[in-house]
C-alpha cells in the first residue's frame, strides 16, 4: 500500500506482448488510444529506447505517485452494507450477517468507494431480496468487485467481461483470492458481444455509449433484473428514455452527488 509508483503517458498503443522490465514494471492500462505504463521505479532509459524502436508513440506526461493516492484514498477495510471488503494485507473479521470479500483492485480503479461501486453493491443486494439470482452477466467488471459481491451472496454461474486486459487479469487474480474460481468466469471481450447470454441479473458499470448499445441489443431483455450505472446526468436520461420505450420497469435510480447514476430495473422475464 505503501508502493512508489512511477507512471509514463504514452499517445499510442503499447502492446502487452512487448519485453518489459521484469523487476519493476508492473501494468500497463490501455485506453482511448494511450498507454499508462506503470513501473516501480523510473525507467528512462527503457521509455527512450521505447521511443525510438516505435516512433508512433509520444511520451505525453511522467507521473510520480503512492499507490494510496492512485487508488484516491487510504486502503483499508470498507464496510458497504452487509459487505466488508478487505485488501489482501488487512483482514477486517465479518459479523454476523455479513459478508467479507477480499480485493486487491491493483492498477484498476474498482477499490469499492466510487460512487457508482457503492450504489451497484446496494442494488445487487436489493435484487438478491426480490429472488433467486443463481447467473449473472458482469459487464465492465474492473477489480472483479461486484462478481465477487454476487457470488459471496450465493450466485452461483458469473460472467465477467472487461475489455481492458490489466482489469481483467485484475479481477482473475481476485477470484482466485477468494477461491471463486468454479463460480465466476472472467472474460477479456467486448461487454456488448455477451448480451445474448440470459441471465437472472444483468450490471453493466460501464460507459455510455457501451451501454447504450448494450440496452438495444436484442440479448437485454433476456435479463431478468438489470442494474445500469457509471453514467452522468444527460446520459441517464437517455438511457431512461430508451428503457421507457422497452418492456420494463425501473424500480430505482441513485443519484450520486447528483453526477453519477445508477439504475435498477426489472424485464418482463424478471416479474
């Protein structure tokens, strides 16, 4: 927890298949056309030969942080609800009635205090008091959290996509600290490619515009609860107005510090 990392913005796609340092590099999060490479210790030489054997790639920006502060807290036991999510190294004892999950979020954002974590745990919960929910589709799993949150309340078949490879890999890591491995699958994909799957709960904590795909597809109302979140105001209301228009019911929407919202509903299937 206590970790210097040292953090080189690239333009440009690195490939994962590319030699790194093996003593201090330690991930590399792809996304919208940058690479984030992480290291334990400043690697100049390596990025500037990197530089030259690819001459597409420009270094934008080195950073130098505590893990504390890339993950934008202390990491220490959260209780969230009946779930208490502890990191690798502390391990906060459950009380009666409640559920502990360990998690090591890693390079992933996913830690269990976003906003739109919290609210997916409470509405995971609400569906597991409305019924059974023995599948799940987890869509844009990041850390593996919500999975795990799934599976320790009994769901028993998951699901779990990430298109980033270091999420995914992430959340493998943590499946396989809690021992879920028979009950929870993690998939590097495209979330919008697994709606065909039917499932009793469908979280997708994922973007906009994935997720408007996700909610047209004609693999949605095979769900049976839905949970939706990670998006923003005017978002929202597009993605309520799309589900008005569908065989559904919104039973609640979270409105976080009125920027991040979350959505729980129900399809025909589910009623």
């Amino acid at each position: 927890p206590h970790t210097i990392l040292t953090i080189y913005c690239l333009k440009g796609i690195v490939s994962d298949n590319h030699t790194f340092p093996e003593s201090t590099f330690i991930g590399n999060w792809i996304e919208d056309g940058h690479s984030f490479l992480f290291f334990l210790e400043p690697e100049k030489v390596f990025i500037s030969t990197l530089l030259e054997q690819h001459t597409s790639l420009e270094l934008l920006d080195t950073y130098t942080m505590s893990y504390k502060q890339w993950q934008g807290g202390s990491i220490e036991p959260i209780k969230v609800g009946r779930f208490i999510l502890n990191p690798p190294w502390i391990k906060a004892v459950p009380g009666d009635d409640e559920v502990a999950i360990t998690l090591d979020p890693g390079l992933v954002f996913g830690n269990g205090t976003h906003p739109t974590t919290l609210a997916c745990l409470q509405a995971i919960e609400i569906a597991y008091g409305g019924g059974m929910v023995a599948s799940m589709l987890d869509l844009g799993t990041g850390s593996g959290i919500l999975a795990l949150a799934a599976a320790r309340l009994g769901c028993q078949k998951i699901i779990a996509v990430d298109y980033n490879q270091l999420a995914a890999r992430t959340a493998k890591r943590n499946v396989e600290l809690n021992s879920l491995q028979q009950n929870i699958l993690i998939i590097n994909g495209r979330a919008e490619h697994f709606t065909a799957i039917a499932s009793d709960l469908l979280v997708a904590n994922i973007g906009y515009d994935v997720m408007r795909n996700i909610i047209n597809s004609g693999g949605f109302l095979k769900q049976k609860w839905f949970v939706l979140s990670g998006i923003l105001p005017g978002e929202a209301e597009s993605i309520v107005t799309i589900l008005e228009n569908k065989p559904v019911i919104i039973l609640k929407h979270w409105r976080t510090d009125q920027l991040w919202q979350t959505i729980l509903g129900i399809t025909e299937d589910g009623i």
